[in-house]
C-alpha cells in the first residue's frame, strides 16, 4: 500500500493515524506545501492529497480511504459499535471534515499567508465565535465519556488534527469544555498523535 501526503494536512493526518492505531505499515511519498505531486496529478482529477495506492487500485477522498481501510483492518476497531454507533462515528467525521475544517480553514489560511504581520481581528473573532459553536456541540457530543465512541474510533482519527491545527494557529479549546480539554489531553499521550504529529506548519516558526 502506498500513501501520497502532505504531513500537516488534516485529511491525510486523519489517514495517518487510523493506520498507525491499526499498527500498519505502508509506504509513504510525502509531498510539499504549495507543490504538486506529478503522480497525485496523474492519479486524482482533484489533484488533492491524500491518495491511495493498493494495487490496480487508487482511492482519492479521505473519507474514502477511512472506509476502505475500516474494511480491511476491522480488528483495528476504529469504526466499531452498533449500526447506531458507527452512524455516530461517520457523522463526527463528515463534521470534522466539512463543518470544523470550513469553519477554520479562512483565519489559517490567512494566519499562513500573513506570517509575521498582524491578524486580521474581524476574522479572528469570527472564527473563534464559529470555534466556540463546534466545541459546545462537541462537548455534547462527548459528554463524560473518554471518546465520542465507546473507544477511540475514526471520529478521534478525523478530530485530533483538526484541534492541534486550531490550538497551534491559535485558536485553544475553551475552558468552557472541560470535557474536550480532558478527551485532547487523552488523545494527546497516544503513540498514534506523538508519531504523526507534523513537526512543522506552514506560517508557524
Ligand atoms: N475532499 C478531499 C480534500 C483533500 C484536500 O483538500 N487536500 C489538500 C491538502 S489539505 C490538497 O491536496 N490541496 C491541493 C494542494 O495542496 O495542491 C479529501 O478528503 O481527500
């Protein structure tokens, strides 16, 4: 299996850490910020990263990927439960994915073309207001449990980078939701954060 990546994007950390959780190994090709892949552009007519390889065949949506590899390590228990469990899990991820990333993506992409210049408040406290709105649903989402699901799950998988990619732009989690602040620090301390954990981000000396 081969996996084409960009190390801080969200969509391929996601894949990264369901594979590490599911102790696979693959072959990775990384591919720089702001650079296209010839292989990527040959591969995906989106031309986006990830993508994977595995065999004859090639799979390019993360949310894809997930699903394809939920099937083939179902001993990884990463997208596990009751039919209404699993609805639960592939909800959080479509979240995280569309609603979370739209939300925060503007002020990092701005964070990212402004380096060293001041932001732009307007922004800022919009994204934040909008920031605040997911941790509440969220932290209700989560309630007093350790993870959205009975275990940590494919919702940890698609959550944990877009949080760190949040915290490390600057937008933290609210003392408002102790819960989440509890759930990240848990995540935090597994081998599958510690060793995806990009170690640089485009904009962030
Ligand atoms: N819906 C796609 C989105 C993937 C995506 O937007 N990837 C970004 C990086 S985070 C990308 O490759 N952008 C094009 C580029 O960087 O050239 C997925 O889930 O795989």
């Amino acid at each position: 299996m081969r996996l084409y990546h960009r190390p801080d994007c969200p969509f391929c950390w996601k894949v990264r850490i369901f594979l590490h959780e599911a102790q696979t190994e693959i072959e990775e090709v990384f591919v720089e910020f702001g650079k296209k892949h010839p292989d990527v552009v040959s591969l995906n007519p989106n031309a986006t990263v990830p993508v994977l390889i595995e065999g004859d065949l090639v799979i390019y949506e993360s949310a894809l990927i997930i699903e394809y590899l939920s099937d083939m390590f179902p001993q990884s228990m990463l997208m596990h439960g009751s039919p209404l469990e699993i609805a639960n899990i592939r909800q959080l991820h479509s979240y995280s994915d569309s609603k979370v990333g739209k939300a925060l993506f503007p002020y990092i992409k701005h964070v990212r073309e402004n380096q060293g210049c001041s932001v732009d408040e307007g922004l800022k406290r919009t994204t934040l207001e909008a920031w605040v709105g997911i941790q509440g649903k969220l932290s209700e989402s989560i309630g007093n449990k350790d993870f959205f699901s009975a275990d940590f799950s494919v919702a940890e998988c698609a959550l944990i980078p877009r949080f760190t990619i949040a915290i490390t732009y600057g937008l933290h989690i609210s003392n408002q939701f102790p819960n989440l602040l509890d759930w990240y620090e848990r995540c935090k301390k597994r081998e599958s954060f510690i060793t995806t954990l990009p170690r640089s981000f485009p904009g962030i000396k």
